[in-house]
C-alpha cells in the first residue's frame, strides 16, 4: 500500500517537560518520527514545551512551537496552521491525553484534522482499565481480579469485594503509575485511592488483586493497515511484580521463558493488539506469569510508543518509532527496508544472539521527601544499558566506562 496522498501536514504533539516517567525515550521516538515523515515529503508541525529536548531543534520540523501541550494551545495550533492530521502516539501519555481531549470538544471534526497512528476507540480500550478488562475476557485472556472506581465510595465497594490486602490501585489515563501504589492496610489504601483518582484525568481507578512475585514480560508489537503483526522484542523484568517496569532491571529477550510459552504469549499479543483496534503501529503488552503454576495474566496495554520501545529500538537496531511513523501515513511493514540488515522488509521478526541489560538509575538524594522504597509508582530518573552474549556479561558491561 502507497504512502497516503490526502494527507500534506502532520502535527506531532512532544512529550512535554522532563519529569519522572517521562523523559528522553519520548524525546528519542520524536526525533525518528519527524525525521522518517520529513523523508516521505510531509510538511511536520511540532508542538512541545520543553526547549531542552533533540526534537525542537530548528532541522527536525518545518514549524516548531514550544509552547504548553494543552487542548486548548494545541487548538489554537491547528488553527493557525491547519494540519491535515494529528500523530498523537509518539509523545507518551501527555500526548494521547491531549488527542483524546481535542476529540472530545470537536476540535479535530471542526479543524478537519484526521487522527492517525490510533484510533479514539483503540486509545479508549487501551487505557480505560474497565474496558480493557472486558476486550481480555472477550478473547479469551485472563486480567487480575479487579473493580474499578470513580468515587471514594465505589473504591472502598471495590475493596470489599476483592477482599483481602495487599491491594494494588492504577489510575487510568496516567503515566509512570502516577497517583497509583500497593496498598497493605485500609490507611494505605484511602491513600493511594485518593491520590489515585485526583490524578486520572478521568476520575477512574482500577483496584486489583495484588500479583506481588509473579513473574513480568513485555513485548512490543508491531502492526499495519494489512493486519500484519510482528513482536519487535520480548523484555523480560528481573524484579517481580509490584515494582513499576521503569524502575526495574530489565533484560531483552526475556531469559526464562520456554519456548511454548513464548509462543503463548506471542500469540496472546497479536490477540491484545488486534481486538484492541490499533491499527498501525506499536504497542507494548505486559504480562505477569505465577512462577509455581504458569498462570498468565494480561497486566496492561500501552496503545503508543512506549519507554520500553525506545530500549527494544536500541537493544535490537529495529527504529520501532521510525517505522510507527511511516505505517500511520499509510505503508505496509514489507514495503519498508530494515536498517540495519537494509535487505530484509521491517516484517522479518529482529532475532538476538546477545543479552541486553537495562539497570535504572535512582537519585533519592536529591529528593528528600521521596520514600527510598520501589512500588509500582515510577521513581527512577535515568537508566544505563549494557550488551553481552550472557546476561551475566551484558548486566556487568553497563557498569563499564
């Protein structure tokens, strides 16, 4: 399929200040997005609030705004230079936020501006925890016993019916498990339910069985127009659940898992990614597996460009935001060349005959009200990446200068 001719302009919305959570891998995925779009002939428009990133360097857009990423500046944007589209995946949770707002008012409908890369649905399924929950059972997969809440009344209902502490609290529409946290007792809980729905945009909570020690896996996942889906990177977390994924050591391929259950997995991904509805582009899944019984559960879907796609681009050399980039504008990942191989299509599966270690970096020092304990709110503010032929090799090699 040809690149898409009724499009000429795009707007890129960035990730916006770095903050916990949200940082240079967004910044990374920009980048290669306005590059890969400027290739193929399309005027770019770039909106973000932070000078000090790669992306608002003058020669990465034709029109750059450092401006704040809110609805209503982002409006005013499309106003002036009236894009064809918006590519809302690229620039994490503040992105997607302010797309799914613009959508909302009528902004997009009365500027003419066509979401690509994600659909509003797709965005929905993804990121309402509610709705998520009820796409896993309608194919088959299994999510943590949970209820969600939109009031401190329904969450404490959410706790009674679940029944018993530790419980886990995620906020829906947030980034780096922001406002979320494991409760142990019903103090903590009124805590973390509080925070939990001050800081979802929406008011929603989802209050969970707790799946501390199980086992956690990533895949990235590609997909296009055809519905063509490739796994870019199985990660595998060497820290167990109740650590939030950016806080924790990660390894790329995921060592422990045998090859029916790579498979498994594999195939429950491609499920998530296609009754999920994104239609192009790249996904990241995370899984959580009991070590005594094999159970696997569907922790969460992240419907954009994730922290981990920038860790997978590196530890593989697949530019996963590059090609998300040229599938929103309307190519197939076999008509696209791989870098690194520059014969085969990007729809060959990357295969790795090395270990990739991330270990995040932690800077309690400087923040003294911060608590020193890791819980599945995001509290690291860097990370390092070593490569090896063993785990033990690559998680030693990062230590090196």
């Amino acid at each position: 399929m040809p690149r898409r001719t009724d499009i000429k302009s795009i707007l890129i919305i960035g990730s916006g200040p770095i903050i916990i959570g949200q940082a240079c891998e967004f910044d990374y995925s920009g980048v290669q997005a306005c590059k890969a779009l400027r290739e193929e002939g399309y005027k770019v428009i770039l909106v973000n609030s932070n000078p000090a990133t790669i992306m608002t360097d003058p020669e990465f857009a034709d029109r750059t705004y450092i401006e704040p990423i809110t609805p209503a500046v982002v409006e005013m944007i499309m106003a002036k230079e009236k894009p064809d589209a918006l590519l809302p995946t690229l620039g994490g949770q503040t992105a997607l936020n302010t797309a799914m707002s613009l959508h909302e008012s009528g902004a997009l409908q009365k500027h003419g501006v066509k979401l690509i890369g994600a659909q509003v649905e797709a965005i929905r399924k993804g990121e309402d925890r509610q709705l998520f929950k009820e796409c896993m059972a309608k194919i088959g997969l299994e999510c943590a016993r949970s209820a969600t809440a939109h009031t401190m009344d329904e969450a404490q209902a959410a706790m009674t019916k679940i029944g018993s502490f530790p419980l886990i609290i995620r906020p829906a529409f947030t980034l780096g498990g922001t406002g979320g946290g494991i409760a142990y007792n019903r103090e903590e809980f009124e805590k973390f339910a509080a925070s939990g729905l001050d800081a979802s945009p929406t008011s929603e909570i989802l209050v969970e069985e707790s799946l501390l020690g199980w086992k956690e896996y990533e895949m990235e996942v590609m997909r296009d127009h055809a519905d063509n889906c490739v796994i870019i990177c199985s990660i595998e977390n060497f820290d167990p659940m109740g650590v939030h994924t950016g806080d924790s050591i990660t390894v790329a391929p995921a060592q422990t898992l045998t090859d029916r259950e790579y498979q498994r997995m594999r195939d429950a991904s491609f499920a998530v990614i296609r009754e999920i509805g994104v239609e192009t582009g790249g996904s990241n899944i995370q899984f959580a597996v009991c070590p005594r019984t094999g159970r696997m559960i569907v922790i969460e879907m992240n419907p954009r460009v994730s922290r981990s796609s920038a860790l997978a681009s590196k530890a593989t050399g697949y530019p996963i935001a590059k090609i998300a980039a040229k599938l929103a504008v309307g190519y197939t990942l076999d008509e696209l060349k791989n870098d690194i191989t520059r014969n085969t299509p990007a729809s060959f599966e990357p295969t790795l005959d090395y270990v990739v270690t991330k270990i995040p970096r932690f800077t309690f020092e400087k923040f003294p009200g911060a608590e020193p304990v890791l819980t599945t709110s995001m509290k690291s503010v860097g990370e390092a990446m070593g490569i090896g032929r063993t785990f033990q090799e690559s998680f030693m090699n990062h230590r090196l200068p």
